[in-house]
C-alpha cells in the first residue's frame, strides 16, 4: 500500500465513521426504547431485551478492538467472566456491597485487560488472536484450580445479591427496573464508545492504525499507546457487562466461557457488520432474539445461527449496517433507469 493509498484509506474510514449517524438520533432511539419498556407487560419479553442490553455493550467493546483498532482479540468473554465472577465472589465471599463490588469488578477486568495487552502488544496479526484465544481456554481450569479461593469450581456461585440503588432493589424478579437499569448502561456505554471516544481524535488514531500501521507511526501516532487504550477501554466495559449480568442472573458459572457464549458474540459481529456503526448494536439485537426463539431447535440452533452467519456474508458482505446504504443505493439506481431522457 503506498503513502496516498494509506492516505485515502485512512480518510475514508474516518468519513465513515463520522458519518454513520447523528447523536440526536441515537438518543431517539434510546428514547424510544425507554418508552417501549412502559408498554411491555411480558416478563419474557422484558428479560430477552435485558439480554439484548447486556450484549449490546459486549458487543460494542469487542468492535472496538477488532472493528476500530484492527486488534484481533480473542479474549472478551474471558474478560466478561472476569466481571461476573469478581462481582459474585466480593459479595458472596467477603459480604461487599454490590455497587461496591461492581465498581471494583470493573477495575479488577480493566487491570487483567492492560495485563493482556501488554504482551498482545509485542505480537503482531494471527499470534495476538492465538494469545488472546488462549487466555479464553486457560479461564475454566483456572477456575476449577482457584476453588479454594472462591469460585465455586465446577458449581460456580449462587445467589448473587440484587442491586440496591437510589432506595430501589434490582432483583432477578425486578425485570421492569432491569429493563431500565440496564438499558441505562448499555446506552452510556455505547454512546461513550461510538460518540466521544471513536469520535475523538484517539478514535481517528485506531483507525488509521487499523488502516495503515506504517502510515500512521509515520505521522507520529504512538501504536503502543492507543492499542493499549483500546484494550483497557474494551475490558472496562466488558467487566461493567459482566458484573450487570451476575447480579441480574444471580448465578455465576463456568458455562460463561464455553462455545456458545463466545460463538454468540462471533456472530453478533459478523452478522452485524465489523467496524461500522452500529452494526454490533443490531447485531446483538438481532442474534441474541434469534437465539432465544431458537432455544427449542436445541443442537441445531447454532447450526441455523452459523447458516445465517454464511447468507449474511454473501448476501451483505458489510452486515446489516450496510443494508440501509444498499437500499438506498438500489433505489437511486432504479430512480436513474426510470427517469426520462431528454
């Protein structure tokens, strides 16, 4: 790739990035969805939109590394357990109160995320994803190793306490104060993620680095420093993630890590659209409905899953957030073939 191709390259993602949507009418959106909860009486329906909520902030952490920064890391649902079982642990173990213990969860994942990146940083492509990958595998024998210390082992931990905030009590029962307290959280986070920092002029360095690593170092961008941000801001709200989810399901087990969960957030992305807004949102929307209304397919719904995964990427290479772009692309071309030659 030459210096104008890096150039345009780099620009054009920027553009992108910038022009993928207004912040107006994401808080629209998210305003909507405060009024939907209003109408929802389903506790079901409630408790697959907290899901929805939950993952949304998974999903939009992990793109940052891998859309945004070109890191391919491996290592979020290692990282979301990490929340989870700090949370569970502080308050079952040590009777830590929960706002506590969700604030210390969250540094604690961020501090195992710098830990990570430290020598992610020193590798390069494939061996960062392999490194990653591996922590992942290495989570559910650590566990089962560190009984002694509190994780319960093979049988996790149960009976997570509920939130207790502002005089209101967030129980597993609470799905209505759920429904909102996470909607909350999944909406800061998205919006700190997409809007300040990708938006910012550290958002504009991880995509140029993504774009061209030699072209931006040439500009002065410090590759070490603003991957090891997005690592620790990745991890930050991927433990916030995880911790919500302890407290909501209030059990806390090695099932966390095994295939579906990381399989689930795979195809979020993929599904979705990797790098371009607000593809993880839908498709963490889209995914995790999908999965629920597939529950009774049993074996076979991450094989449905994986076929939908394959037409998605034949049918919209870019996922679902480019589907708008192709609609409007279409309907220019047949407004040009309709209109009348002079």
């Amino acid at each position: 790739m030459t210096q104008s191709d890096a150039t345009m390259t780099t620009r054009s993602g920027t553009r992108r990035l910038l022009a993928s949507s207004s912040a107006p009418a994401y808080w629209a959106v998210v305003a909507m969805l405060a009024l939907v909860g209003t109408l929802i009486t389903d506790s079901y329906i409630q408790h697959v939109l907290i899901l929805c909520f939950l993952w949304c902030m998974v999903a939009a952490a992990w793109d940052l590394t891998l859309g945004y920064a070109g890191i391919f890391n491996y290592a979020q649902i290692a990282l979301f357990a990490t929340g989870a079982y700090a949370t569970a642990m502080l308050t079952l173990k040590l009777g830590v109160p929960p706002i506590a213990a969700i604030a210390a969860a969250i540094a604690i994942t961020t501090l195992l995320g710098l830990l990570i990146a430290l020598p992610c940083l020193r590798l390069q492509g494939e061996y960062v994803a392999l490194f990653t990958f591996s922590i992942h595998l290495a989570m559910p024998p650590l566990i089962q190793l560190a009984k002694g210390f509190g994780t319960g082992g093979t049988m996790g931990l149960m009976g997570v306490p509920p939130i207790k905030l502002l005089g209101f009590t967030f129980g597993p029962m609470n799905k209505l104060g759920w429904y909102y307290l996470a909607l909350t959280a999944a909406a800061i986070s998205v919006y700190v993620i997409y809007f300040v920092v990708l938006r910012s002029r550290t958002g504009r360095a991880f995509v140029a680095l993504r774009d061209s690593a030699n072209f931006a170092r040439s500009l002065g961008i410090n590759e070490f420093k603003y991957k090891l941000l997005a690592f620790v801001l990745s991890a930050l709200v991927t433990g916030f993630a995880g911790a919500l989810y302890a407290h909501y399901t209030s059990v806390v087990t090695p099932k966390i890590l095994g295939n579906e969960f990381i399989l689930l957030a795979i195809v979020m992305l993929a599904i979705g659209g990797i790098g371009r807004f607000p593809g993880a949102v839908l498709g963490a929307f889209v995914v995790t409905i999908l999965n629920e209304l597939l529950r009774d397919a049993g074996t076979y719904r991450l094989l449905i899953l994986g076929i939908l995964v394959v037409l998605t990427l034949l049918l919209l290479p870019q996922g679902l957030a480019s589907l708008s772009e192709r609609v409007m692309r279409l309907i220019g071309q047949r407004k040009a073939r309709t209109k009348p030659k002079e």
